[in-house]
C-alpha cells in the first residue's frame, strides 16, 4: 500500500497531454480528492463527521 500512496505522491501530469488533450495539472488539491476523499468515502467514512468526533471543526 506505501508503495501505491509514494507512487501517487509524486505523480505527475505530463505537460504534453495538458497540452494535447486538456487533461489538467496534478496539483496537492486534485490529488487529495482523488486519492484521500474518494478512498474515505469508499470505506463509508463521512469526512465531516469524523472531523466533528475528532473536535477538527
């Protein structure tokens, strides 16, 4: 699973299919949706509940 998490970390976009085909920069903002939220709410876990338990909001 590290491997997978290092692996997507250091993605990136290359700047000629940005170019070509309109596909966007991986910036830290895209990459923690696609990585961090979808993966929470594939396990069933509400983010904004579990910041409320946890006293971050």
């Amino acid at each position: 699973m590290q491997t997978y998490i290092d692996t997507w970390a250091n993605l990136e976009m290359p700047e000629e299919l940005q170019d070509k085909y309109g596909y966007p920069e991986l910036t830290p903002e895209i990459k923690e949706q696609v990585f961090g939220l979808n993966f929470a709410r594939g396990l069933g876990i509400d983010l904004e509940v579990k910041k409320k338990e946890l006293g971050l909001l």
